[in-house]
C-alpha cells in the first residue's frame, strides 16, 4: 500500500480520535472504564507516531532511484557469450548479439526534485565498454537511437532525460530501458584465446559518477558484467 495514503489515513484517524476523545471526557469523564479506554487509545496512538516517524525517517534516507542493469546473450539466454572468428566453430552475428535491460526503481523520497535537478544538470549516462582490449562493443544497426553515442570501442547511454521523466512523472514504480548491441573482434589489438569482461558504469560528464551522486541514485551493479569467452581459432 502507498505510504502515503497510510499516513493520510492515520492523521484522519487521529483527529476523529481526538475529537470523540474530548466528546466523551465531557460526558462520562469521572468514570473509570472511561479512564481505562483513555490508556488503551493512547497506547494504539503511540504505535501509530512510531510509524509516522519511521516513516518519515525512510523518506528522508532513501534514495529515489535505483538502476539495475543485466545483460542476456539473446541467441543462448545466458550472461556469457563464446566468441570465436575463425574455422568452422565462427560466431555468427545472431549469437553474439546481447541484450542490455536497464531498470529503473523509482522509490518514494523526498529528494526527489533534488534529484531531477541534479540530473537535468550533470547529465548522467551507462558507459558500456569491454574492460581489456581484445574485442569491441558495437550498437545494433537496426533502426537509429538517438540515446545511443559510440566510443572506440563501446556504447555510451544517455540516461538523463529518461531518468528525469520518470522522476517527474511517477511518484514509485518500476521501469524498463533494453539495447541491443554487437560483440566485435578488435584487429588493433588482437588477442588469443582471453576471457573479456563487460562491465557498465555510471558516468558524469565522461568521468565515473562522484560519490555524491551515488548518494541520489542506487547503482547496482552486482550482477550487470557480461562475459566473453574470446577464442581465435
């Protein structure tokens, strides 16, 4: 249930209490049932304060996005992919295509507009590159993306306008961004047989993202690197 239609519920709840509280002291207060009954709504509306604190508490410390990347082989379904450019064992395209789906948490907090300040500003992106030389990470050629930038040997995606919408738009929820990219040998730095990690990172302003960015947006990063089992022959 949303946080906070519970803590609306809990204020209107509150008030009627605390007006058929003072109705009643005015009718029956010398009683002492009335006096026993008195303990018990105090007690339900201490427990009810500690929620409201807690919950507030959980508004201040959370973090309004969280981003969690995986990337899937789309021809074998698996976070690895086996790579090879010659003899009879060759990759064909279709089955080193990879599949990038980038979710996007949205959680209730109040640094929410902070937030899509901030990034409105820094402009933050998703740096997919291999992490040693040996292979290179081209875009699917199919259709144009226009949040989609090249490297050298990578992708670039740009998340700030994406991010921004969805902080401006939806208090919570769950969102789904998915690429598709093309794993490539690299003829100017040829290897042998290598495993090659790709691991994406969250950039600003084409520099790894500073801890106080981090302290805004989750990167979770533990299971977003893809392998690649690189053979030549």
């Amino acid at each position: 249930m949303e946080r906070g239609f519970v803590l609306r519920e809990l204020l209107k709840q509150a008030i009627t209490l605390a007006i058929f509280y003072f109705v009643m002291k005015h009718v029956w207060g010398t009683e002492q049932w009335f006096n026993d009954k008195v303990k018990e709504l105090f007690f339900f509306l201490s427990i009810g304060l500690i929620y409201f604190i807690a919950s507030l508490a959980a508004l201040i410390v959370s973090r309004p996005v969280v981003i969690t990347i995986t990337q899937i082989n789309k021809r074998f379904n698996q976070t690895s992919t086996t790579f090879s450019i010659k003899g009879r064992t060759r990759t064909q395209d279709h089955e080193r295509t990879v599949s990038v789906q980038i979710t996007v948490l949205r959680k209730q907090s109040i640094w929410g507009l902070v937030c899509s300040k901030i990034l409105s500003r820094y402009q933050p992106t998703i740096l997919i590159e291999p992490a040693t030389p040996g292979i290179i990470v081209q875009k699917d050629t199919a259709g144009t993306r226009v949040d989609l930038a090249e490297t050298p040997t990578g992708l670039i995606v740009n998340l700030s306008n994406y991010l921004s919408s969805i902080i401006n738009n939806s208090p919570s929820g769950t969102f789904n961004k998915v690429i598709d990219y093309k794993i490539s040998d690299q003829p100017s730095n040829p290897v042998t047989d290598e495993t090659i990690y790709i691991v994406p990172q969250l950039m600003c302003r084409g520099q790894k993202a500073p801890y106080w960015l981090t302290s805004l947006i989750r990167f979770d990063n533990s299971h977003c690197e893809h392998v690649v089992h690189f053979k030549r022959g």
